[in-house]
C-alpha cells in the first residue's frame, strides 16, 4: 500500500510536468503506479479540490530544485553548502504547501510517507526534463521511457555528492574542485546511457544544449 500511496501523491506533479491531463480526467492507463484513480482518492480520501490545489505545489517543487541543481552543476567550484541551504528551503516550503491542503487525518499518513516521497519526485523531476529535450531532441516515447531510469540516477547522484560535502563542515577550494569533477563524471555516465538510446545526432544535439545553458548561467 505504501507505493500506491507515495504514487497517489506524486501523480499531480507527473501530470502537470508532462501536460498529461489532470487526476480527475485521465485514464486509468495515464496513472502510473495506480490501478485506477479512483483509488487514489480512497486511499488518501482526496477531493478533486486537494488534487487542482497540490499539483502547483508538487509543480513547484521539481522546478526549483530543477533550477538549483542546474545552477550548482554549471559552476567551475560548485557552492555545496549554498545548494543544501536552498534544498532545505525548497523542501520545507513543499512541506508547508502540502499540510496546507491535507486533513489532520491526511497528514498522519503523509508524515509516513516523506521519505520514500523524494525518490518519486526525483522521478517526476526526470520526466520533467526529458518532456523538455523531446522536442528539441526528436525524442521518440519510447525513447523518453528507457530514458528516465538514467535521468533519475543521475539527479539522485548529484544531490548526494553535494549533501556528503555539505556534511563534511567546512569546504576548502579544493573540495569545491573535486564536487565540480564528481558532478562532470556523474554527467558522464549520464551521456554514456543516453548514448545507447539515442542516435548519435541526439546525444550531440544534447551536448549543445547543456552546454547553451551553461552559457545562460
């Protein structure tokens, strides 16, 4: 039950990211991890008020820390202790929204679920960006679904390089320079999966966008 649950309440924002249709309209085959929507609604007895109000809120939260990931990966030394700062704002601003909307008896179930709710949003904010390039990139479906797993991975990487800096205490110049390298292997690694699901006109396409937006920073 733990899954449907965490998935009831990352469906809003997978929605909304993709321009899928909303909760309250979509098929049951447009809900991944649910059986059916109605589900959704029993298990955390949301209205189809909750669902409008969260997906902003959910919404939100992915573009931030879209943005802040985005920011400290384009850095020659990047700002470890600065991106945990703004990761813990984003997140407690998320908290606030959503205890905002849920019930006394929805939030005793939420309080259970936060934790394994990060790992969905890391998912949610990987169908994000990939609903971002499949234009630009001529991305097929196909293509966008095999790609999430590795989009995801990385995403998760990064944050935990720079989490285990920020623990560290105090970081020197030359921590900040052994970040930026771990932060370009781990796009590495990303590049290397894409490049076995993508034609090499779409990795470098790809290339050149990340490297446009290092430019834009």
């Amino acid at each position: 039950m733990t899954n449907y649950v965490v998935s009831s309440l990352t469906l809003a924002a997978v929605l909304a990211v993709a321009g899928l249709p909303s909760a309250t309209s979509a098929a049951v085959e447009d809900l991944p991890g649910m059986d059916t929507a109605t589900n959704m609604r029993e298990w955390l007895k949301l209205t189809d008020d909750q669902v409008t109000k969260l997906q902003p809120v959910i919404a939100t939260r992915i573009e931030k820390v879209d943005a802040a990931l985005a920011k400290v990966d384009a850095a020659e030394k990047p700002d470890a202790m600065g991106f945990i700062s703004e990761y813990g704002a984003i997140k407690k601003e998320f908290n606030t929204g959503v205890t905002n909307i849920l019930t006394p008896d929805q939030l005793k179930q939420w309080g259970s679920f936060k934790a394994a709710l990060e790992t969905d949003l890391v998912q949610a904010g990987a169908k994000k960006q990939l609903a971002a390039l499949q234009p630009a990139l001529k991305l097929t479906d196909e293509q966008v679904t095999k790609l999430q797993p590795a989009m995801a991975t990385s995403t998760q990487k990064k944050i935990d390089v720079l989490q285990k800096l920020a623990d560290s205490g105090r970081i020197s110049v030359r921590d900040k320079l052994q970040a930026k390298k771990a932060l370009e292997g781990i796009n590495s690694e990303l590049e290397k999966a894409m490049s076995t699901v993508m034609s090499p006109e779409q990795v470098s396409a790809y290339k050149a966008s990340k490297e446009k937006s290092k430019d834009t920073k």
